[in-house]
C-alpha cells in the first residue's frame, strides 16, 4: 500500500558507509567524551535519597521555591513540577535525618518561603546501597542482553552479521546515554527499560534486513557482496522507514503530553529508535561487509549422498 521507492530503483548505501563511520565514531567519541567529564545524572533509584511530592493550590513558582529551600540549608534540592503546574516534586540526596523529620522540614521551608498553603502529597525514600545494586543491576542486564543478542545472531546467521548486529547496538545504547550527559537528564530505572527496549527494537529492524541479506545471498549468483547489501537494504528500506515513522508518532505524543514522570522515557525511546533506524541502514551490515562477509558464509554447503555418483 505505501511505496517509498520506484520499483528497480537502487540506493548505493554501502558506497556511504565510509562517511557514515566517520559520522558515527565522531558520535561515538563526544559520547564517551562526555560520560568521562560530566558523567550521568543518576537519579534517587541509583543514588539514593529523599522524594518529596507537594501541591499548591494556585500555580507554583519554582524559583521562588528553590530559594525557599536553599534559605533552610537545602542547596542541592532539585526542584520541578510534576503532571500540572500546582505540583511540584522535590529531589533531595541522602542525609542522616529521618524521613519524617525531612518532609517537615521541607514543607515547612516551603510554606514560610513562599507563603502559600502547601500540602504534602507523598514521600519516598531509597537506601545508598539499595541504589548502587540497582546502578550495578542495570548495567548488567544491558550488557547480558547484547551477549544474548551475539549468541541469538550468530546461531541464525553468520559471526559476521552477530557482530555488526551487536557493535550497531552499542553503538545506540553510547550515543543514547551520551546525550543525557550533555543535557544532564536525570537517569532512572525507566531510562534503563527504555534502553533495553531500543535494544529490542533496534535489533528487530536488524534481523530483518539480515533475512532479506541472507535471502539474496543464496538468489543472486551474480554481484559483488556490496551490491547484495544495497539491493537487501533498498528492498527493507520501505519497512523500515514506516515502521520508525509510526513509532515516533506514538513515542512523540509521550514525550509532548506525557507529563513529567515519563519525559526520560520518551526521551530514550525518540533518542535510541532514531539512531537505531539509521544503524540498521548504515552501521550494522556496513561492519559486517568490512569484516569480509561473502556468499560462502551464507550459503548452505550442499552434502553428496553416499553412493550418489553410481546413479548417473
């Protein structure tokens, strides 16, 4: 029903690949350049701390509010609103307090700084060790899932392909988490299950184009393994363009209206479905033609049956 592209029309994808590296390592590089310098804003599930959720009755001024709290010895309270403008949500790193003792204190800083009938809403706390085996939970289940993902790849198809499948993965997650160092967007656990889900997705688009790789392989007799590549990838590239495009409209409508509790979310899913859109066009068969994949590798070896030469 939808047609992006005249039938017998070619795109020379793997004639690119080379700017398309050197896009991507440029990505890839600033990415780690600034985990190193800024690092990750991790968020209480990892840290640990104290949340506090208040409601005004009229619209809150959040300036006024930090003051507020930074007047009573709060300096490193984070301070935002949280699904309208009447809540506000305060984010305080671990102390010795207790949590009770804590909340008082804040609604009371807030109500005599502000001066407004404030009502506390819910408080919530998380143990420094609780968060570090979450931190430490987390990364472990993105990286087990790429090993999965290696095995999983290698079984169906080829090492070659295993390893551009997983390297294009990497290659999202590094860019993804990079910019939430440069915009310093808090990081919680929601952000490690959209991480995981771009994983899934990005892979899903992956193994289709290796099927329909894998498929012209064994077809065409004749073309050099580039020309496989861009033919498999022009073939997909409809798929794959409408899939993304239907996604981020979904994906779009949460990050504009879904409200603050799932803003990181959305923000790794728009982040990691874009990038993975373009490293399963670019990144994922480019680096398995550079690593010398042919059609020997995914082509069947025939077996002669025994006593086969005495039909003839």
């Amino acid at each position: 029903m939808f047609q992006i592209l005249k039938p017998g029309k070619l795109i020379d994808f793997m004639s690119r690949s080379k700017y398309a590296f050197v896009f991507s390592m440029v990505l890839i590089i600033a990415s780690i350049a600034t985990l190193s310098i800024k690092g990750l804003n991790w968020g209480l599930d990892f840290t640990g701390g104290t949340l506090i959720e208040v409601g005004f009755d009229q619209s809150a001024n959040l300036q006024e509010v930090r003051e507020s709290l930074k007047a009573k010895g709060f300096d490193e309270a984070t301070v935002q609103n949280f699904g309208s403008t009447k809540e506000v949500l305060v984010r305080l790193r671990p102390s010795g307090d207790k949590v009770k003792s804590v909340g008082e204190n804040v609604l009371s800083a807030i109500r005599e700084g502000t001066g407004k009938h404030v009502e506390m809403r819910r408080i919530e706390t998380v143990g420094a060790s609780v968060g570090d085996e979450l931190a430490e939970d987390g990364g472990l289940a993105i990286i087990v899932s790429l090993i999965c993902i290696l095995i999983y790849v290698s079984a169906r198809f080829e090492w070659r392909l295993a390893a551009g499948a997983v390297l294009s993965l990497a290659h999202d997650v590094t860019i993804t988490l990079g910019v939430f160092s440069l915009m310093q967007i808090e990081v919680d656990l929601t952000i490690v299950a959209a991480l995981l889900t771009v994983v899934g997705y990005s892979l899903n688009d992956t193994i289709v184009v290796f099927d329909r790789i894998r498929e012209n392989f064994r077809k065409m007799r004749k073309g050099l393994p580039a020309e496989i590549m861009n033919s498999s990838i022009t073939q997909t590239l409809s798929r794959t363009l409408i899939t993304s495009g239907t996604t981020l409209f979904v994906v779009i409508a949460l990050f504009a209206e879904g409200g603050a509790m799932i803003h990181g979310f959305a923000t790794a899913l728009l982040l990691g479905i874009t990038v993975g859109t373009y490293s399963s066009i670019y990144v994922a068969s480019a680096l398995a033609l550079k690593l010398g994949i042919t059609k020997e590798h995914l082509t069947p070896v025939q077996v002669e049956k025994e006593g086969a030469e005495f039909d003839q």
